[in-house]
C-alpha cells in the first residue's frame, strides 16, 4: 500500500469536490463490494478486511475514475485485485471448451426434477438459505461468475473486464456455476423427501 | 463441442427439436443471443409444452438467484472502522458511510 509518487498537491476546494464525488459515486455500493468480497473471501472477518483496502485504495486513486463510468465495476475490479493480492494467488486456470455439456446436464437435472415431482422448488419454496449456502460451497473460478452475473445483476462484459478473462471463458463459468447449484439443490430436494405431496402442494 | 447425442436427447424426453433450446436456453435468458436465434427459440417455445416448462423453471431459478443480491448488507463494524479509515485518509466525507446505511434504512 505505499505509494510509489507522492500525491500532487490540490487546492482545499478540488479536495472537497473529489471527496463529496467519491461520497456521491462510490459509497452506495458498499453493500455490493461487501457481497463481492464475502464471495470471493468466504469469511467475514477477510472480507471486511478487503472492503475497506478497496475503498481506501479508491479513495486514494479516484483521480483515475472516469466521471460517467460504472464506478460498481471499477470498485469490483480494485476488490477482485486486492483479494488477489491478498491472497498472493496466480490467476484461476481452470478453463472449460463451452457451456453446452454444463447446458444439457442441467437439462437432466430438470428432467429428474420432474419425474419426482419437484421441477417447481425454485417457484414453489424459499431456497433462498439453501442457495447461499450452495454458492458458498461452489468452487472458484464458478463461484465469481455465478456472484457477479447472476446475484449483482452485472453484464457478461463487465463481469469479463472484473475477472480478466475472455467474455466466453465468463459463460462457461457462468454456466458450470448455474449447473452444479442446481444439481446441489436438486439433491437436497431429494434428500428432505421433497414430493408435491409432501409440500402440501394441490397439483 | 460437438450436438448432443441423440440417446442423450431422448433421455431427456425431448426430440431433435427441442436440442436448441437445452443448449442455449441460458445464452436466451442472458440476452447474448442473435436476435435470429433468439427469435428462434422463441418461436418454438410458444409451440413446445416441454420447452416452456423448461424455461419456466430456468427464469425461476436465476430470479431465486438473484434475490439474494436484497438479503444481506455489508454489517455496521464495516462501515464504522471504514469511516475511520476515510477519516485518517483525510476524506471530508467519511461520515456519510454511514449516513448512507441510514438511508437506505429509512
């Protein structure tokens, strides 16, 4: 964290602009950042730890965010850096050729979900508790790609530029994440007995 | 990647047809289709029971995914020891760390 340039000096009133700006853009997505990083950490006390270096750390380098840019995705990408660093750890090598086995294998889970009368959790049932908890449990690079695109609602691209990695190694991501969740709670299902009849359900 | 097989196919219960809409349902719901194979698969859904019911459940599951995004903030301890950061940094602005929890509250 030490700064290798000492910081120019500004007058008192572009000071005040700067932080009444980085309060305005970068402060309402602390909760976000936090989602992130609790995601990326797995532990509380860690990602405390990595949310307050990323603010700080954009705090001190907001001179380099573009006004009118997505300031979520340049805090995702300083919280993606810091927990790198902080870990030490080399890029994730796990690359997969595409989607589609990951695709038709959630397509047999839905086809067993079915035949047992369960195809209707996700509509039926509040798994929410249940599918933190599977993300938790999903591996990373998966677990990044699952958080980014499918909890915080970010772009493919973006998601692509926060994990540096091709937009198309993000769908394959993506797409193993959403596969083994759903294979996850699918065997819960069946685990718990979950039957139509068992869960009250009319049909 | 080569089609799926067909026994795979039929395992599923689905005929050659609905191969399109298994392989590339979540590109569909992602908005990262051509609008030709988005208009495609929409195309059949609207004739095919099965597939519908499959994306049914696919939406369900990415809106179930996506509600966790309103279920848990980051805690209180954070935003106070990072106002103290902000405060030691010399940003004018550290209180409103937690004035925006307040807001969002209210």
């Amino acid at each position: 964290m030490t700064t290798l340039v000492s910081p120019p000096v500004v007058p008192a009133a572009s000071t005040a602009q700067r932080d009444a700006e980085f309060a305005r853009e970068a402060l309402p997505w602390l909760d976000d950042v936090y989602r992130f990083a609790l995601s990326l950490t797995r532990d509380d006390a860690d990602a405390d730890d990595v949310v307050q270096e990323t603010y700080l750390r954009a705090y001190r380098s907001w001179h380099t965010f573009i006004p009118g840019t997505d300031c979520r995705r340049w805090l995702f990408t300083i919280c993606r850096n810091v927990f790198l660093r902080s870990r030490e750890r080399q890029r994730p090598t796990v690359d997969l050729e595409d989607g589609e086995q990951d695709a038709l294998a959630a397509g047999s889970v839905y086809a067993a979900a079915r035949e047992n009368g369960y195809d209707d959790i996700y509509a039926r049932l509040d798994i929410g508790p249940a599918l933190r908890e599977a993300i938790d449990e999903l591996a990373e690079p998966f677990r990044s790609a699952v958080t980014l695109v499918d909890v915080e609602d970010l772009s493919y691209e973006a998601a692509a530029e926060i994990m540096d990695v091709p937009i198309g190694t993000v769908r394959s991501r993506l797409f193993r994440g959403r596969r083994l969740l759903q294979e996850k709670l699918a065997s819960l299902a069946a685990e718990y007995g979950l039957t139509p009849a068992a869960a009250g359900s009319a049909k | 990647m080569s089609a799926p097989k067909q026994d795979q196919l039929e395992s599923l219960g689905l005929s050659a047809s609905c191969a399109d809409v298994v392989r590339h349902l979540w590109d569909y719901l992602d908005d990262q289709l051509t609008p030709d194979g988005a208009a495609r698969l929409k195309a059949h859904m609207a004739s095919c029971a099965k597939c519908r019911g499959y994306s049914d459940y696919q939406s369900c599951f990415l809106e179930a995914v996506a509600k966790l995004r309103a279920q848990f903030d980051a805690p209180d301890s954070l935003r106070s020891k990072l106002a103290e950061g902000l405060k030691s940094e010399g940003c004018s602005c550290w209180d409103e760390v937690t004035k925006a929890k307040a807001n969002t509250n209210g």
